[in-house]
C-alpha cells in the first residue's frame, strides 16, 4: 500500500492560456499491477470527471494512450507504477510537438500527414499468380523484422528535437514505415518513396530519442540510416547517362577544355561578374542529398562512395543491429522472498545494445511455491501486457483477452501461444541474480 502524489497537466481550450499542472493524491494497493492508465481512470472517477485522456486496448497494441510520464514518453496501458521511482511525485503531461487538444489529449493530424506524405502504402510490382515467397529467415525479412510493428502512438515524435526545429521533417514513425517498403522487393514504389524519404533523412541528429522510447523497442533511428544506406548502394548502382550526340560535337578537345580561353568573358546570366545572384545561386543548389546521390558516378567518384557506404552501414546502421550482449542482473535477497507464495520483485538493469545504453525496469514473477526456485518473466507470451499472480484462483492473469497460466507458467485459457518465459538465474550467497539481454 503506497500513496502517490500525481501531477497532470491541464488545459482547457474555453479557458485557453497556456495551461498549468494540478495536484492528486492516490493511494495504490499494489504498485506492481497499477498501470498509470490504471491512476488516471481512477483520478477521473474517483476525483475529477473533467480529467481527459485518450485510451482503447490496454494491452499495448492501439497506440493512443501516448503521454509524457516522469519527462519520458510511454503509453500509460505499458507503464507500471513500480517502474517509476518509488515514493516520488509522479508527473504526466501530453506529448511535445502536438496541438493539445484539452488536457492530455493531443491533435494527431500533422503526425498522420507526414505518414501520408512518405507513401505508407504498398504497392505491388505486378499481379502476379502466385505470391512471393519470403522465408522468415531470409536477409530480407530479417532487415525489416520488427519495424513492421510500429502502432504510430507519436512517442517517439515527441521525444524527437528535431522536430520541433524541421518543420518539414517528416520524423521517425514515418520514416520507419518507409524504410519497412523500401526495404521490401515486392514493392514497385522504391524510387518515388526513397525520394520522399531520403529528404527527410538528413534533419536527423542520430539522438536515439526514439530508439529509447519506443514501447515496441523498434529504433526509428536504424530505419533512418537503413534508408540513407540504400539511397548509397542506388546511387552506386545507376548507369552514368551517355552524352548526346550534339554533346560530342560541342565537345572541344581535351588540351583545350583544360585551357581557357585568354580572352574569355562572362556572358550575360552566366557565373561571372554580370550575375552575381545566379552564380551565388548555382554554388549553393547542390544539397547533401543530391551530392550523395551523385558521388557514385561523379567528381569524387566510386571509392569515396564506398567509403562513404562502410561509415553509413558500420557507424549508423551496423550499432543498432548489434544484439546485446547477456549479463547477470541482481533482483534480491533469497532471504526476504517467503516460502509458499510467488512474489514480484523489480527488476533494474541497464540494457548496453552496441554504443546505446538504456535503463530498464520490470517486474519479475518469482515463485517458491514448490521446491524448487522459479523466475518468470512478467510478459505475458501473447501481446506483451504485465502477467499477475492472482492467490486465489491460483493462476497468472493478464488482460491479454483472458489470457490464464497456471503455477507452473502453462497456458490454460486464451489466445497465448506458449508458457511462460523464465529467467536464468544463479544465487551467491544470500543474493538471486537473473540472466537478461
């Protein structure tokens, strides 16, 4: 039993102004098995009415509980109490870079529109009899992997700097689904989409922002440096056009292409003293991204490309492929977990992934029902929502659609296609550490 204070966010668009944060006191049975969707639904009933927000599923799918919790954007459906510092104030705001709409709902139309704009939409090469086959294993597949997840709930817009400094920026959820299609053989928009999203490119910083906050732990950063890498191997692969006929003609030959003409004046309009402006004009039209999908084929030529290719797919992309490698996180004292229940303990680590760092807190499933020591992982197999241990039916619940375990993590209601996921765990001396990555 704890009680919390929250701080929300409140605007109202009659009253208008800038809005301000009110004050609510809470007390939680159990923090491990109240969402903060969970805090606001009973702030709303219990205390104030008037209190808006936007929910659907809660279990993590629809997206549209998105909101700023503690500064770090989440969906309140995912977000445990227990996850957030114990004891402290706890702070929810809409999220950054949105109209708010009242309170903690925001206008999601700009977000909708960049999608729009980067052609989310499949389209085939050709009708074709049969369909494509890709095996789940394939490169292919393996690229794309979990990009193709993404439920658009805008936290990692919100979490992005750039755009709030890019306003045609068309920002990390968009740019994800693109590269999800660019990245897709059967797809016959690759040029027209790489066009749309490669200009969009080069407004990111490489933060990681939306890598960190990602409830579905897609990095929006890697789609971002995946699609700057096939604009590379693109432009490397086009044929350098053939010169005209009427070019070859007008062609001088070499010794005097090399050697102006002594008494050679600026014509009227070109690059010399009698345009200024244009000339100005005609050094600054060449931007990074047409410099990049030029330097295949033009002055710099092949190998700075290649170059070029080795640090985008090496620095950018081939970081954010990285597995992570496994460590043994301490979760508690063998001591103070009691015998005949199963307890759930936090779990905090950081999660190293190549050069990212994150700070992860879940709640762990320990069980001494039995002889033996038994760690379950709190997600349940099906959508990913928190698993609870419920005493008196003797079973682990979750909102997963009637999702059911019984003590031993096997499934005996619902849709989830397997038991439980256990820990790896060791013990020395008096302290239980489990094995994550």
């Amino acid at each position: 039993m704890s009680i919390r204070t929250v701080r929300i966010f409140r605007y109202d668009p009659e009253k208008g102004g800038s809005g301000h944060f009110d004050a609510f006191s809470l007390q939680i049975e159990n923090e491990t098995t109240t969402t903060i969707l969970d805090v606001l639904l009973r702030l709303q009933r219990e205390q104030d009415p008037s209190l808006a927000f936007r929910y659907a599923c809660r279990v993590n799918m629809c997206g549209s509980c998105g909101m700023v919790i503690n500064g770090v954007e989440g969906l309140a459906c995912k977000t445990n109490v227990s996850q957030l510092p114990p004891g402290k104030e706890i702070t929810i705001r809409p999220l950054n870079h949105f109209p708010v709409v009242k309170d903690l709902v925001v206008d999601m139309e700009a977000f909708f529109k960049k999608f729009e704009e980067t052609l989310p939409f499949f389209e085939p090469k050709g009708a074709d009899a049969e369909p494509a086959q890709i095996r789940p294993d394939s490169r292919e597949r393996l690229d794309i992997g979990l990009s193709t997840e993404c439920i658009a709930c805008g936290c990692c817009v919100s979490s992005c700097t750039m755009c709030r400094h890019h306003e045609g920026y068309a920002g990390p959820a968009a740019l994800n689904r693109a590269f999800t299609l660019l990245a897709d053989s059967r797809d016959a928009l690759f040029e027209p989409r790489l066009e749309r999203a490669l200009a969009s490119c080069y407004s990111c910083r490489t933060e990681f922002n939306c890598t960190e906050v990602c409830p579905k732990n897609i990095s929006g950063t890697r789609a971002i440096k995946y699609i700057q890498r096939l604009a590379l191997k693109h432009a490397r692969s086009e044929p350098k056009p053939a010169p005209s006929p009427r070019e070859h003609e007008a062609a001088p030959p070499t010794a005097a292409r090399h050697a102006p003409p002594a008494t050679a004046q600026p014509a009227p309009g070109a690059c010399g003293q009698a345009a200024p402006e244009a000339c100005r004009h005609a050094a600054s039209a060449v931007d990074r991204r047409t410099f990049l999908r030029q330097v295949g084929v033009g002055v710099i030529g092949l190998g700075t490309a290649l170059v070029l290719g080795g640090i985008a797919t090496g620095v950018a992309v081939g970081p954010t492929l990285a597995k992570s490698q496994k460590q043994w996180a301490p979760l508690g004292k063998l001591s103070e977990i009691p015998k005949g229940e199963i307890t759930t303990l936090m779990l905090r680590y950081e999660l190293k992934t190549g050069p990212y760092v994150q700070p992860v807190a879940a709640p762990v499933l320990v069980s001494r029902l039995g002889e033996s020591l038994v760690c379950f992982k709190s997600s349940c197999t099906h959508l990913g929502c928190i698993v609870r241990w419920d005493a008196l039916s003797g079973r682990f619940l979750c909102a997963c659609h009637g999702g059911t375990f019984d003590r031993d993590g096997n499934v005996v209601a619902g849709p989830p296609p397997r038991p439980l996921d256990r820990y790896a765990f060791r013990l020395e001396g008096d302290q239980l550490f489990v094995e994550v990555g």
